[in-house]
C-alpha cells in the first residue's frame, strides 16, 4: 500500500474535517467549514491544504499556508494532522516534506506548526527541526452536566446584545476584534486591519454563530464580546472573548461570555470548547471559574527556512 500526497479538492471536505476531527476532536470543523476556508481565503494567504491518501481513503490533512496579516513577511504555517490508526505509514513525513516544499515557493523564511504535546509528537517535529515554542491549552466544559455560575445584574450603563444585532454594520465589532487580537499572545503579530477580508474570513464563516456571540455594549458601541462557533450539532466553542482597553477590569468579557454560555445551553449545547495560550493566567482563570477543565496542550514549532 502506497501513500500519496496531492492537494485538496472539493470534494475531499468531508474525509478531510472528518480527520481533523478524529485527529483532533477540541476543535469543530464540519465539511462546510473546510469548503468555505479554501475557497474564500485571501489570495495573499496563498492557502493550499494537502491530503495524503493510502489506497483511495484520505489518512491524513495539512493545512498551509502564509500569514497575510502579519507586519512581518514571510510567516509561514503548517499543520498536519494523520488519522490515529493510520500513524507510522508515512503519511505525516511526506505531508510536512511537500507543505514545505510549497510554501518555500512562496517566500516563506520562517514555518509554524502545532504541535500536540505528547513525546511522539514532539520527537515527530524536532526531527525535522522544529524547535519548541509557546504553548496553549484546549479546555472543555461540559454544558449538559455542568453547572454554569448565575447570571449576574447587568450594570446600568452596560446593555448585552449579540452580534446578530449589528447584522446591518458589523464594523463595530470589526474593530473591537481588530485591537483585542493586538494583545492575544502569539508567535506571530497579526494586524486586522481589510475589513473586506475579515467579512469573509470571520463574519460570514459559516461556524460563527451571530445568536450566540455576545457583545457587551456601553455607550452605543461594543466594549466586550465572546465570539461563538457550532458544528450545527451539539458541540459550542468560544473563539475569542475580549475586552476594548478603555473598559477593562469592570469584568465586561466575562460577563459576555457567561450569557453566551447560558444561551447554548438551553438551545441544547451540550459541550462547550475553548483554547488558551498557556501564560494567559487572566482567561485560564475565567475559563476555571466556569468550570472549564484543560483537555489537551499544543506545543507551537517554529523552523527557519534557508
């Protein structure tokens, strides 16, 4: 049996998030989701997914590609993910060797992967010379069983919403999520700052959930929100809670995501996903007081190209 790598087609969406899924299960994805990043990515991204497939069946995904947004030229990443009963047939090795292959023809000069944080892993990616950097945790409550804390009087000059109310201009939020991302931890700066770009990538992406992300308003504009993704099932996640620099330490954030997480749950949600950057001590201990529990912890890899 020979494993081949190739780039992805339409039709591969579903055996696609069906791996990633299976590879790893803190994170929705459905085949909508994966059609609709291919196909609306920016053109700057230079987004390429790649299926290693063994007889037919798809074992294992990548994703590529380059960090548009970022003020530093090429960013470039890479995650690759393999079916957990097809490992050890090669399919990782030769999807890390093509992913790289292509992005170096698009001038990339440093490469970023997730990493799971499990020796086999780890070992996987510092063989290819991947040193270690930052972490982050996947968390997970679970909203069926758990109990969430009260709902709390809403102060009087805070009004909660939810981003299905600023369908008609969603740049306020636009705007709001641009400067709380300058302050989310990473390897690799981001700056929002095509408004176009983050209608297709974010807004419109077919797993963010308008009911369900909530948005603390004072003064007539957004001064917290906690962005809500589904999977159209039972599964719910928090993508990015933030707070606007003038109005934190008022615990605005966390008052927008406890109403975000009190309305999937009656809407019939039964477990509820988040992701940290492990130094993140605010938010971990937020996520705590819910009643998040950490499920898993990625390791990023970075690797100089030339």
């Amino acid at each position: 049996m020979t494993v081949i790598v190739r780039d992805f087609r339409p039709r591969d969406a579903e055996s696609f998030s069906r791996v990633r899924r299976l590879a790893l299960p803190f994170m929705l994805s459905t085949p909508q989701s994966v059609a609709y990043d291919v196909t609306h990515a920016h053109p700057d991204a230079h987004v390429r997914p790649l299926v290693a497939e063994e007889d037919g069946e798809v074992i294992g995904t990548a994703q590529t590609g380059i960090a548009y947004d970022s003020p530093q030229p090429g960013q470039g990443y890479l995650n690759v993910y393999v079916h957990p009963e097809r490992r050890g047939r090669g399919a990782g090795s030769l999807l890390v060797r093509t992913a790289e292959e292509r992005l170096a023809e698009v001038s990339a000069t440093r490469l970023f992967a997730w990493v799971l944080d499990e020796p086999a892993n780890r070992d996987f990616a510092e063989r290819r010379g991947y040193r270690a950097s930052r972490s982050a945790h996947f968390l997970r409550l679970d909203l069926a069983n758990g109990s969430l804390p009260p709902r709390r009087p809403t102060p009087a000059d805070v009004e909660l919403r939810t981003a299905a109310d600023f369908a008609d201009d969603p740049r306020p939020l636009f705007e709001l999520d641009a400067q709380t991302l300058l302050d989310e931890p990473s390897d690799i700066a981001h700056e929002f700052t095509d408004y176009e770009a983050w209608l297709k990538e974010t807004w419109h992406h077919p797993l963010l959930s308008h009911e369900l992300t909530s948005v603390a308003v004072v003064d007539g504009r957004p001064a917290a929100f906690s962005a809500a993704r589904t999977d159209g099932g039972t599964r719910y996640g928090t993508v990015m809670t933030g707070t606007a620099r003038a109005h934190r330490g008022r615990g605005l954030a966390k008052l927008a995501k406890n109403d975000s997480l009190h309305r999937a749950r009656a809407a019939g949600f039964t477990e509820a996903f988040t992701g940290n950057d492990s130094g993140n001590e605010p938010m971990l201990a937020i996520n705590k007081w819910f009643g998040y529990e950490i499920c898993a912890t990625e390791v990023h890899h970075v690797r100089q190209l030339g």
